[in-house]
C-alpha cells in the first residue's frame, strides 16, 4: 500500500483566469500575440469586405470608375478625407499580410509537425516581424 498522506500534505495548485482590467499587464508570448492577431485580422478583413469589394468593382469597371478610384485616395470619398481611406486600406493591407504569413506558419507546423516551444517562438517573430515590416514598406508607398 503507497503511502497516502506524503501526497495528502502537499497543496495542489490553484489555476485561475485573469480578469478583464489585467489584460493591460498580462504578456502575451509572441505565439499568443499572433494567434490573437490572425484572428483580429480574420475580423478585420471580413469587415472591410465591402470596402474591398467596392474597391474591385471602382478599379475595373471603365475609366470614369477609374479615376473615382484614384480620387478617393486623393481627395477623399463621400464624408472621409483621404487619409482616412488611406488608413482603412493600410489597416486591411495588415490584415491580409498577418493573417496570410500566420496561416502559412500554421500550415508548416502542421505539415511537419514541428511543434515545439523554441519553433513556435521564433515562427511567432518572424510572422510579427515579417507582416509589421512589409506594411510598413506598403504603407510608405501607399501615404508617399
């Protein structure tokens, strides 16, 4: 018979979830930072999907349609100023670059199986670093 009160004696742990006001000081690994972030992105696109569709539509329909395209982020369209249709397509350029980079970095994983803690830390930096930097790159062509 094992002896029961050596494993009686020791305290077992206690496991609860964060409230919704230290969400501001909880770290995230990176890992968790983009598995939030693909999400957010997921949203973020079908949201704009009007926008995008409207987008496609302007470009390709005639010339006219054309140059309504190109002075809505020149001039601005309806009540929002250009930089705010400048920022609208930035923020759906992020979207599109993280939650494609993060979904190819979901689709390796799986593929080789390579789930370990080191893979998917530094996985998890290089789609942070990889999305942020080529918006920041399409984001200075599309402002300048």
């Amino acid at each position: 018979m094992a002896d029961t009160t050596a494993t009686q004696n020791k305290p077992r742990p206690v496991y609860r979830n964060i409230h919704v006001s230290q969400i501001v000081k909880y770290r995230l690994p990176p890992a968790g930072m983009v598995s939030i972030g693909h999400r957010i992105s997921g949203v973020l696109m079908f949201l704009l999907l009007p926008f995008v569709v409207w987008l496609f539509d302007v470009s390709l329909t005639s010339e006219v349609s054309y140059e309504r395209f190109t002075s809505a982020y020149a001039a601005g369209l309806w009540v929002f100023p250009a930089w705010w249709v400048k920022l609208a397509t930035l923020g759906l350029i992020w979207a599109y670059l993280h939650h494609f980079i993060a979904g190819l970095r979901h689709l390796w994983m799986d593929a080789t199986h390579a789930v370990t803690k080191e893979f998917g830390h530094l996985s998890a930096l290089v789609t942070l670093g990889l999305s942020l930097a080529l918006t920041l790159v399409l984001g200075f062509k599309l402002f300048f």
